[in-house]
C-alpha cells in the first residue's frame, strides 16, 4: 500500500490518521461521559488530566491529518456517484474536520475559563486560551457537549453511508479507506 494517497484509494498515512483518530473519539467519549460521576479523587483527576492529553492529542492529529490531505490530495470520485451524494460526501468530510478541530478547542477554554493547568501527558504545559471565568465555562462547557454531540450523529452518518455504499450501492467507498485485502472491492469485480 502507498503512503501517499492515489487516484483509486486512500494511501497508508490517510488511513492510519483517519482509524486512530476514530479509536481515540471513542476514548474521548467513554472517557468524557464517565468522567463527570467519578467521586472527588485523585483517580478523578487522572482521568480528566488523560481526556485533556487525549484531546490535545486529537487536535494535532487533526492538524496533522489536514496538512496531509492538502499535501497528498483525495483520491478520484468513486465511479457512479451522483454529484449529490459527491457534494453530501464533501460537506460531510468538512464538517467533520471542523468538528474535529472544535470539540478539542473548546475543552481546551473550558480549562482555562476554570482556571485549571494543562498539560500534555504530564510533560508539557500549555497556556491558558482564557482568563478563569466562570460564566464562560459554564457557556463552554455546554457547547464542548453540544459539539461532540454533534460529531458522534456526523460520525454515525458518515459511518452509515459507507456501509450503505458497500453493500448496496456495491462500489469501492468503504473498501479504499481500509488496508487493501480488508474487504472485497465492487467495482473491481471481486463480487459477483
């Protein structure tokens, strides 16, 4: 497989981005709707300092996964896609992206609106987005729920529409965003 991506299919970097990334929202949302019933402890605490480091984390992977797809392009259309499921595929992509790129921020001022340190594993500080306000992380607080939110129903729609292309509209769409061999290609034949 290709690192970079071809005309036909995501290359071996797109899609090591893309199935970490997806790994790690699941973290992030197990981690983030248990986290808040956690009693007051230091396990508490480990488990917040983790969500921010796994979150800082995503964010450079989305930046990371970005610089990649200017550099190394997308591949073709799919053969026998509509222009309104190629336009309802684009849209959906860059909503993600920018999904992707909110939820992360947010939680990042919704830190620093509370006035708590943020570190990178426990090995780099960052600076505060904001100064500690507590009306602004309550406002933050609400919208960094509401984002992911919203990205767990564009994920599940994305993840849905390439089931849908695979096995009904039998054509390569899931197929090139996993190692060749994965699954059987449509449009190359593989199924009759």
């Amino acid at each position: 497989m290709p690192l970079k991506n071809t005309p036909g299919e995501w290359g071996g970097v797109s899609q090591t981005l893309h199935w970490l990334i997806v790994v790690l929202i699941i973290v992030m949302g197990y981690l983030g709707l248990t986290m808040v019933d956690l009693p007051i402890s230091p396990h508490k605490i480990a488990t917040y300092a983790l969500h921010k480091s796994i979150g800082l984390t995503l964010l450079a992977l989305v930046v990371l996964r970005l610089l990649w797809r200017l550099y190394a392009g997308a591949p073709a259309e799919v053969p026998g896609i509509s222009r309104g499921q190629h336009l309802a595929a684009t849209s959906m992509h860059w909503a993600l992206y920018a999904l992707l790129l909110a939820t992360p921020i947010s939680g990042w001022v919704v830190n620093s609106a509370a006035g708590f340190p943020l570190q990178w594993f426990g090995m780099i500080n960052l600076p505060a987005l904001v100064a500690r306000d507590h009306d602004l992380h309550e406002r933050m607080a609400s919208i960094h729920e509401w984002l992911f939110w919203t990205m767990v129903a564009l994920a599940t729609l994305h993840a849905l529409a390439a089931i849908y292309h695979h096995f009904f509209q039998r054509d390569a769409t899931l197929a090139r965003m996993l190692p060749r061999g994965w699954l059987r290609r449509h449009d190359q034949g593989d199924i009759p």
